[in-house]
C-alpha cells in the first residue's frame, strides 16, 4: 500500500526499507519522552506508546505521517481512537453477541 501512495505499483515494504522510518518514529518517541519529563509531571505511558505505534503502523504500511501525539486532532487519530475505545453498547460489539443471542432461540 505505501508504494501506492508513493505512485508506485502495489508492493509491500521490505524489512530494509521499513528499519529506518521505525528509527526515525524512535527518534520522535524519545523527544516527546524527553519533552514529557521536563514538565516533571507524570507521564501516561498508553499515549505516548500508542502514538509512536499507531505512527510507525500508518507510515509504514500507508505512507501517511500523521504525528499523532503533537497533532490529536488528526481525523484519523479521532477516528483510530473510536474505533478502539471499548463500550459495552457500541453497536459494533453488540452485533455479533446479538446475532449469537438470537441464534441460540431460532
């Protein structure tokens, strides 16, 4: 998919060519550790992780570089967020226990 988005034909990114843009994310991660640690306050590690993952995904696998720690207001960091949120009555969790409730009786 990158070479897509790169005007290429469909390839996927071999581990070469995926080690350097996971360094340069790394790179981004310990700034942001860094600028997270002088402000002396404590850190919520789930942020600061789950935004170095979901850019490495995104940029290695779309070729899109979203910064998703300086910049939440992304719409795919607003919609990647939804999506794993965990509620009990998102209708994407009820479906298939509904379909399995209702199985059982017809």
């Amino acid at each position: 998919m990158v070479a897509i988005a790169k005007g290429g034909t469909e390839a996927e990114l071999t581990e070469d060519e995926m080690f350097p843009i996971i360094g340069q994310y790394g790179d981004v991660l310990v700034r942001n550790l860094r600028k997270e640690a002088e402000k002396s306050e404590p850190i919520t590690m789930k942020d600061i992780f789950g935004a170095y993952s979901m850019d490495v995904i995104t940029s290695t696998s779309f070729g899109v570089n979203i910064d998703s720690l300086n910049n939440p207001q992304d719409p795919f960091v607003k919609n990647a967020k939804k999506l794993f949120r965990f509620d009990f009555l998102n209708p994407l969790f009820l479906s298939p226990l509904l379909g399995v409730m209702l199985s059982e009786h017809f």
